[in-house]
C-alpha cells in the first residue's frame, strides 16, 4: 500500500472516530427543552395552592421531582396497585416498589379503604399527563377518625 493512501485512510478513520464522539456526546447530552428536576429548587407539594387560574392548573399535576413530605391522605386501591389521594385532594399513582405492596396488602384486609390514613413521603414523577408517586415511607397511622372534644372530655371525667 503507498504512503499516500495509507494516510488517507488513516484520516479517514480519524474523522470517523472524531464523529462518532460527538454523536456519542450529543447523544447522552439532555435534550435543549429539558429542565433537570434539580433546577425547580427545592419544591414541596404544599408550594401548590389553588388560589389563582394558573395555580389550579398546577394543583391537579406537579412538576417532576417535587418531594413530598409527610403528606397525609389515604390509598384508593385499584387493581395489583394503589393511589395515594391526599388530604389536599390529589391523586397520585403508586408506583410499584416494596412500600406500595406492603400498602396494598393492608388494603386488602380492610372493606373500607378511606378510612385508613397514612403519611407518605416520596418523589413525584409525571407520564402522559398525570402524576405518580414512588413512595419512600408510608406510616399508617390509624383505621379510625380521632376523637371529637366532646369524646375526650367524656374520657377523661370517666378517668377522674
């Protein structure tokens, strides 16, 4: 093979090298359009009011990567999984993970579901227009309402 043609070659394979970094940078590279959940700050899920139009927009969806922490609400199961409603009124796909089943196992030995109340933390993520909930800790915290006033001084005068 002559010189010449050798480095041609040569600077062919190295401009195809050359390319292929790139492709393989801009590849893994996010997209121009998107924002790492990072960037939000430090959003919660009591951020979000329904006070004005835009505010309820966002209160039916939140935006990728809010935590939420110590929500209090209770699970609506449906199918093999669950949905967290909060206090607060919203809905938040369960996705699965070893929390979510230890929930629905609870769920099924009880006919009514809404009474049960837990306090979850989690990140929320979105899919097609609507929220889902990886939990991270979900207390239960009790089957039964608490007690109205009047039950409590009931109580404790029968103590004294």
């Amino acid at each position: 093979m002559s010189r010449k043609r050798f480095h041609w070659i040569e600077g062919v394979l190295v401009a195809t090298l050359l390319l292929a970094v790139a492709w393989m940078n801009r590849s893994h590279a996010a997209p121009d359009e998107f924002t790492p959940p990072e960037s939000y700050g430090s959003r919660s899920i009591s951020t979000f009011s329904s006070s004005s139009g835009e505010a309820e927009v966002n209160a039916r969806r939140l935006r990728e990567g809010t935590e939420i922490s110590s929500q209090t609400g209770y699970f609506r199961q449906d199918g093999d999984g669950a949905t967290f409603v909060t206090d607060d009124g919203y809905e938040l796909g369960g996705l699965p993970n070893l929390n979510l089943e230890r929930i629905v196992r609870t769920l099924k030995t009880s006919d009514e579901t809404s009474a049960i109340r837990w306090r979850v933390n989690g990140t929320i993520t979105e899919f097609s227009g609507r929220n889902y909930l990886l939990i991270t800790r979900a207390v239960y915290k009790s089957a039964a309402p608490p007690p109205t006033p009047e039950q409590i001084t009931t109580l404790s005068e029968e103590v004294e």
